[in-house]
C-alpha cells in the first residue's frame, strides 16, 4: 500500500504531517510527503507538475493535511490529484478537518475525513487497502453518506509520546511541488523555503494543553477526548532527536519547540530538561508559554540552559474579556508580572493580541492599549483578528449572539484586522514609546472622533511602522543574542527575509 501525503502550508515547518509520514515510514509502510509551499503564483503550473508526480507514482490513497486558511489551496490540489488518480481514495485531516469535518467532504473534495490524532488511523487505512478491508470500520474516519455525516469513534490518545517517530530535518521520500517541476526535497530546496533558511529546527516536547481558552480549537479536541491534557515526551526521546538533527545539519542554530505551552510540565522535569538541553545540545531556544507558567526559578533554568525566545498571549488587556469571553485563566496582571520577569532575564519575547472581538467594548480595547502601554519594552507584537473557528465554544457563542459577525475561517486571514482607528491605537501601543504613547491615549479617549485625533493616531501609526517596529525588531533580536551586535547582523538577513515575505503576503492578501 503507497500513501501519498500532502500539505499545502507556505513553509516547511509542518509538524503534523511530517509525524504521520515517519509514523508509516518506521512501521514499513511505502509513504511520499509532498510538499505544496507556492499556490499563489502560477498555480496551474505548480498543480500540474504535482498531478504529473503522482500519476508517475500511483500510490493507493491520498492524504491531504490544512488549516482552515488553507482550505482553497487543499481543494485545489485535491482536484488535480484526482484527475491524475481516478478512483484513489482521498482523505482530508489536519486542524480543519477536525473542527469543521463536513466541510472537507462536500463537493469533489474528500471521500473521508480523519478527526483527531492521525497515526494510528492512517495506518489502519494503508493495512485495510492492502487487504481489502472496508474503511468504514477505522477509528477517527468520518464521511457522508446519504448526505449525513457518519463518524466512528476515535482511537484513545497516543499517551507515551516515545511511541512517536524521532523526526528528520529532512524527511525521507519528500519532495517539492513548484511551477518548475515537482523534485526531490534536497538541502538546498529545504533552506530556501524553510523559514528562517532552515536554521531552526521545528519540534514538539508534549502535545495537548492545560487550557480550555474559548477562541482555540483544542475545544474540539476537547469534546473528542476526555482526558485531552498535556501527554510528554520523554527528556531522553527529545535530546536524541534533537542530537539527531544536529548530526544532520551542524549549521542549526535554533531549536524552536511549537508546544501548545511548552512551560506546561513539573519543575522537575523542566530540571532534568534543561541539565541535558545544556550538556548535550547547547544551541539557542524558542519555546511558547502562558503568563502563569513564568517564574524566576523557570525563567533562571531555561536563560541557564539556552532560552533566547519566549511567546506569551495577553490577548486583552480587560480582565472581564479574558474571563468572560475567552475563558482564559490568566488576566492581563498576570502577563504583566510574567513580562517584568521576561525582561530581567533578558530574554526575547512575542506578545499575542486579539483584535475585532464582537464580545469586547471600545473601552475594552483601550484597557489592552494601557496595558501595552506598561509592557517592558522591546518585545515583537503579533496582532491577530478574531476567528470563529468551528467547533469552539466562541464560535457557538457567536452563533447565538451575533451570527453577522462571523467571517467564514476559509477565508479570513487571521493576520489582517478590520480597519479601524482603535485597532490602530492598540498597534501603536506595541512599539511607541510611553511617553509617546500616553498623551495620544488621553487625546482618544477626549475626542476619539475628531480630525485631530485621528491626524494624530495615523502620524503614530506610521511613525511606528517606518521607524519604531523596525527598531524594536533589531533590539529584539539584538536581546535574542544576547546583546551581541555582531551576532545580531549575523541574523538579521534571515529575519528580514521572513518579516518581508510576510508583509508582502499581507499586501497580497488586502
């Protein structure tokens, strides 16, 4: 049975997919990841080189990976895959599959829908092509029939994490679809379209999350599983990995762990961590955290064993959006004080916030722009409009309550918020320095609509794009390096790479 999986992210940074593909691969299974990074441009010619791929290969399902953004560019590709394979069997899964499965099997798009942890199911569905077995009989799978949905119940979770593959930099049998030709996935392939040139390296040291935040979709994986908490891996099963990859690529210079909250584990274990991070792997780290997770003791283990970046969410600066609409359990002191020990560390971070909330007041907002106002700076925003995604307990809410405010995930790019002049103030807030920021607020809040107000605001919001971002990203990164100049204009190409191609995408996508 040859199983042919396919992602159509913008990156190479795909975790889950590559899980699945070495799952099949250890287990003897004949497997192909390909990789659909560049549907944007010349999209007929990328999809023909990929349905040129896999008519040559004939493998006996197809498997197809997305995120509700990447919802056009799954249907795309699976409609070429299946003119080049008719009658192959196509399953759709990934994040989007399993908050919103009916969307995936409507159409000429999936026979069936995988919902969940995929492992264990798709290797059902390699063995139960080879022997003839009837799909509808696997865990996890889901699909129409009679124009209902039908789903089996899911495989229990995968709860020891050493059971899963130890990955590549470069997984075997992957390969690239551009509009030039589909080819093998090579090293110089992989540091062009990996992000950062491929000198992070992208793992995971738990999956699951302590939380039940109202707007994510782990409230899906909730309602599947009843015990969806944080499953570990083992600290030896991660440092072999991670040796593996340096034996693999000496020139990583990041090891960027894409935890849900990475901080989420006992004291103890993030000892035994960081003492065997530090004597074995000694490169840099990138990890993802939540306000309540942020201690001194953490904060001196993790700067002690490598720790150049954190992410940490604020989201609103109002305690009554935090725990009323977002169900979050840390309010906006709680960052505050998880901020105050970040910046005495020294340590690099991301700050999360959500903007075009129907549930929150414009007072609300200016609650986030006051508490920006008090984060120690610098620190790299990353602003995000509200998505409803299906299957949360926001979007059910939304669905109540103000059904004209949902915008349908497929086509929302959560990076684009709505234009308006209070969004702007809070962007302002990230990066403006207070003494700045604090006379523009009281402005606002006098005469919010007024020209001089909004000449003010739009002043601010420009003289931070052209001349504070830029800033603060270099004193960010200049802190990622531990204050060194000259290892920071070492990095910075890298870095402007990624920051131009975003907002290039985001010109595109406006």
């Amino acid at each position: 049975m040859s199983v042919l999986l396919v992602t159509v992210q913008r990156d190479l940074d795909v975790l889950g997919i590559k899980y699945l593909h070495q799952y099949l691969l250890d287990r003897g299974e004949d497997s192909r990841l390909l990789f659909m990074p560049d549907l944007t441009r010349r999209r007929a010619d990328t999809l023909r080189g990929a349905a040129t791929f896999a008519r040559a290969w004939k493998p006996d399902l197809v498997a197809v990976s997305l995120m509700s953004l990447e919802y056009a560019d799954a249907t795309d590709a699976t409609r070429a895959l299946r003119e080049a394979l008719p009658g192959v069997p196509v399953v759709w899964g990934g994040i989007h599959a399993t908050s919103d499965p009916t969307s995936c099997l409507v159409g000429d798009r999936a026979d069936f829908v995988c919902v969940g942890e995929g492992e264990r199911t798709l290797l059902d569905l390699a063995r139960a092509a080879r022997s003839g077995r009837d799909f509808r009989s696997i865990p996890n799978l889901g699909w129409l029939e009679d124009g209902r949905y039908t789903q089996n119940p899911v495989y229990p979770l995968i709860r020891d994490l050493d059971e899963l593959p130890l990955l590549r930099r470069i997984a075997p049998e992957s390969y690239l679809a551009l509009p030039d030709g589909t080819r093998p996935l090579d090293e110089k392939l992989f540091r062009r379209w990996a992000r950062h040139a491929g000198k992070n390296y992208i793992t995971i040291a738990s999956r699951g999350c302590p939380y039940g935040c109202a707007y994510c979709c782990n409230n899906r994986y909730r309602k599947l599983y009843d015990d969806w908490n944080v499953r570990r891996r083992s600290v030896e099963h991660i440092i072999r990995e991670l040796e593996q990859a340096l034996r693999d690529f000496p020139g990583v210079e990041y090891m960027n762990f894409h935890d849900d909250c990475f901080l989420a584990c006992p004291i103890e274990y993030l000892r035994e961590f960081c003492a065997a991070y530090k004597a074995r792997v000694n490169r840099p780290l990138i990890a993802k955290s939540t306000p309540t997770y942020i201690t001194e003791e953490r904060m001196a283990l993790l700067k002690d064993a490598g720790l150049s970046w954190i992410s940490l969410g604020l989201q609103s600066g109002s305690e009554r959006v935090c725990q009323e609409v977002y169900n979050r359990r840390s309010l906006p002191k709680h960052f505050l004080e998880a901020a105050r020990v970040i910046h005495r560390f020294g340590i690099a971070p991301f700050y999360d916030v959500i903007l075009d909330n129907p549930f929150e007041t414009e007072a609300e907002q200016l609650e986030t722009v006051r508490t920006l106002i008090e984060t120690p700076k610098p620190f790299y925003p990353e602003i995000f409009s509200l998505v409803f995604y299906s299957g949360t307990a926001l979007r059910e809410r939304a669905e109540q309550e103000c059904p004209d405010a949902i915008e349908d995930p497929t086509e929302k790019d959560y990076r684009i918020r709505h234009r308006r002049l209070v969004n702007d103030l809070v962007e302002t807030a990230t990066t403006l320095p207070a003494w700045l920021m604090r006379p523009l607020l009281r402005c606002y809040e006098r005469r919010p609509d007024s020209r001089l107000t909004r000449l003010l605001v739009f002043l601010g919001k420009w003289s931070t794009r052209l001349f504070f971002t830029p800033l603060t990203y270099l004193r960010v990164i200049r802190l990622s390096q531990r204050g060194s100049w000259i290892r920071t204009f070492r990095v910075l190409p890298n870095y402007f790479k990624v920051g131009f191609t975003y907002y290039l995408h985001l010109f595109r996508a406006r």
